[in-house]
C-alpha cells in the first residue's frame, strides 16, 4: 500500500489513517494551483483555498518516490494544534470551513484528517528562520567564520550548544528543487520593507520561545525552526504554512541530548543516514527507500505528534 494514490475508507479514530499513505492526491473537483514538495494547493474561491499535505517526503531538496504512510495526518495536526496554541501571539490562515465540505463526495476521503481551508494571503518572499542550538549550517558556518549568517557568536561554542539566546537567520523562498538562500536582516528590509520585516523578525522569535518552552516540558528540544508569513488585504502579518513540525523544525528528544554530539531527531534522521550510505548524486530521481527506513521515520514523526499533543 506504500504507493496508494487514494487514503482508506472513512475511519472514526483519525490516528488509524497513519497505517495508510497518499502519495499524490486526486482532487478534480477543484483547480490545482501549486503542488509543493508535501502539499498541494487548491483554490475554492478567490479568498480560500484547499491545503493537502500528502505522505511524500523529500530529502536534500529532492523529493523521493516512496512515501511515509500517515506522515501527511501527523503534520497536518501538529500545525493545528501550534497555530491554535500560539493564536495569542499572531493571527493565522486558518478558517472554519471543513475541507470535506469542499471536494466531491468521491474525494472527501483523500482530504479527511490531513487538508484545511485556509485564507488566500500573499505569501512573503522570506523564510523566517530561527535558530535555538549550534547545528547543521550554522555550526558550518560559526566553524568557518565564528559567526552564524554574519551575527558574531562567542568563541568555543561546540556542536549542538544551546547559543546565548535565540537568532534570527531569513532565507529567500526557492522553487521546488532548489536551495534556499541565506541572507542577511538589511535585504529583508529591501524585500518587505523596514516595518513588515521588523514584525516578521520579532514574531519569529516571540513564537519560537513560546514554543520551545512548551516543547521542553514535553521533552522536546527545538533546536531551529522557520516560519512563513503572507499578507492579509489590510496589510496584517499572518502567520501561514506549516507551523513547528519535523518537517519545518529540527526536533531532539530532550532525554538524549548533550553538547558535542549531533543529537538524534523527529524528522527525516533516518532516511538521510541511509541515503547517505549510497552512491547518488543527490539529484533527482531519488532512489526507493526500503521498508524498515519508512517503518522507522513513520514512527518517529508519530512519536513527535504524541509527545507534543498527547
């Protein structure tokens, strides 16, 4: 069932639908307008649109054949679930209309527990970034240059340290298949302006502290994340996309981690350590990933609903 275009019958726990797996939804009832490397965008109107966030999975920027069944549900309620505990802090895309209500009859069940309807905002060209923990290409960069995305850091940070405080890294927005750019604060100033870009800074921070104190007391260490931000018609930052998953954040379970080491984590952990094993190019088409690699990342992206959620 791996590679099942469709999601099962209708089930009363939503949780059951992680034993399936949706690769490529078939919505026809509604225009297609962008597809993503997770989700697929639909319009209903001229102000909604349909999210569906299918089971692919992609890894250094390319998205592999194989996906992991249920992990579509499992992003689709830990979104939910931030976007309605930091509502506080910043409004956000989401609407009440059931996306059932939406499709036709014969696709409700390809929408069920991983779609929603949001508003039709116009996305920012930033990926808001914010970095918790000394990792990934930051640690690359602080080795190379003592600073992370030209912000000096203190000296004799190792691996995986929790920096002094929280930083803010903005990236460009690439096409599916490209990298993302690194840039610094003043060119988001140039692209949104000096107020929007001041708002999505300090949004970011405000939501990953928030959120990465919750996260701790459930034994999750946010080690970096990224935010996206669109614009309402009254010129309002709203928060919109996906919201600290595993696919958007880096995720370390708390009981396992220590400076130094590269803590293991709830997202895609498994299928790079195994790609990393074969001889590919990292270009596309990505090889099939075998069925202990997909059992494995299954489980830790539920295991990271659960934690979080209970």
């Amino acid at each position: 069932m791996l590679n099942s275009r469709h999601v099962p019958k209708p089930r009363s726990d939503p949780m059951d639908t992680l034993t399936e797996a949706l690769f490529e939804p078939q919505i026809d009832s509604l225009p297609l307008i962008h597809r993503g490397k997770v989700r697929n965008l639909y319009a209903v109107d001229d102000r909604h649109m349909l999210v569906v966030t299918s089971d692919r999975i992609s890894a250094f920027d390319v998205i592999l054949p194989t996906p992991i069944p249920g992990k579509g549900v499992v992003l689709t309620q830990i979104s939910n679930f931030w976007f309605r505990r930091l509502a506080h802090l910043a409004p956000n895309h989401l609407t009440d209309i059931d996306p059932e209500s939406v499709v036709a009859e014969g696709e409700r069940d390809q929408v069920r527990d991983r779609s929603v309807v949001v508003k039709r905002l116009r996305a920012l060209p930033v990926e808001a970034i914010v970095r918790g923990y000394l990792i990934g290409s930051g640690w690359k960069d602080y080795q190379a240059t003592g600073q992370v995305c030209g912000i000096p850091l203190p000296e004799g940070l190792r691996l995986a340290d929790r920096l002094p405080e929280p930083i803010y890294t903005p990236s460009t927005k690439a096409e599916v298949g490209d990298h993302d750019i690194n840039i610094d604060y003043g060119e988001t100033e140039r692209l949104l302006g000096p107020e929007i870009a001041a708002r999505v800074r300090d949004l970011s921070l405000q939501l990953y502290a928030e959120a990465a104190e919750y996260a701790r007391g459930r034994g999750i260490i946010i080690a970096d994340t990224k935010f996206e931000f669109g614009l309402d018609e009254d010129g309002q930052v709203v928060l919109i996309d996906e919201v600290l998953t595993p696919d958007s954040s880096r995720f370390w379970p708390a009981e396992d981690y220590r400076s130094g080491i590269s803590p293991p984590s709830f997202d895609k952990q498994f299928v790079r350590d195994w790609l990393e094993t074969l001889d590919w190019d990292k270009t596309p088409p990505g090889p099939e990933l075998p069925p202990e690699v997909v059992r494995r990342t299954a489980e830790k992206y539920r295991e990271a609903l659960a934690r979080l959620t209970g």
